[in-house]
C-alpha cells in the first residue's frame, strides 16, 4: 500500500487484477482513474450491449456500477476477489447514447472491516447529466 495515497492498487495494478480474475469479460471494463476511494471505469458500448429501441441495456448499467465499486473497495483493501455485492440499488434516470461509451464514477462512502458502501454515476461520455445512480453495499472476507 502506498504511503501517500491510501491505495493497495494502482491504476494498472487493478486492471491487471481484474483482467486476471475475470478473463471472460477481459476489455469490458476499462479503468481510467484510481484516487483513494474513488474510481472511474468505461465500458466501450458495443451492439452486444443494446437494447431494442437503441438504448444501452439494463444489465450493461448493472455490470459497470458493480464493478465500478468492486474496483474501488480492491483499490483500497488490495487483492481479494471473494468480495461480493450483498445490495443494490439502481436508478435509471435518463436513456444512454447507444453510440457512446458508458462512464461509471464511484465514490466509496464507506470502507469497513467487513462492509463497503459505494454510490455510483453513470454517464454516456461526453454528458454532464448522469444516466443512472446506483448505491451498493459489499462484503469484505475477514482476514485469514
């Protein structure tokens, strides 16, 4: 962990992690910035991610708020992959560009022992308005 920021993972560290441990969604989740308790990730909108009527998907805005906290609590506690998602909340407030990439910004609102709580915008790049909200809570493995 570095001294200076609080992070156990950097930037590069994190993408390695979860390009190691999730290979089958390799280049789906792409971390574009890590700071003590705070990360962006993109997903690159793809035709696989759409919906009739050219909107982004429902589960494409799942997947990208759960592992933009996910990426978060790691980026803070290091590597533990059997941290998992024990709520969730969602809000869809506006439709996606279907031809942009979507951005997900995390802030970690609290980082326990055994529980983290993250709130998570998502954007279609380029927007200032969000398309969604989500508020997670994860669960943290005790120590071995």
């Amino acid at each position: 962990m570095s001294q200076e920021t609080g992070l156990a993972l950097d930037k590069h560290e994190l993408q390695a992690f979860l390009d190691e441990v999730f290979p089958q969604v390799k280049n789906e989740f792409v971390v574009e910035h890590v700071e003590e308790m705070y990360v962006e990730l993109r997903t690159p909108i793809r035709d696989k991610h759409l919906r009739p009527g050219g909107t982004v998907s429902g589960p494409t805005m799942f997947a990208l708020c759960d592992v933009c906290v996910y990426a978060a609590v790691l980026a803070m506690i290091g590597r533990e992959a059997l941290t998992v998602t024990t709520s969730v909340s969602l809000d869809f407030m506006r439709k996606p560009a279907a031809d942009r990439d979507l951005i997900g910004k995390c802030r970690l609102l609290k980082l326990g022992k055994v529980l983290a709580v993250g709130d998570v915008l998502l954007y279609s790049e380029g927007d200032d308005a969000p398309v969604a909200r989500s508020t997670m809570t994860y669960a943290i493995p005790p120590k071995r």
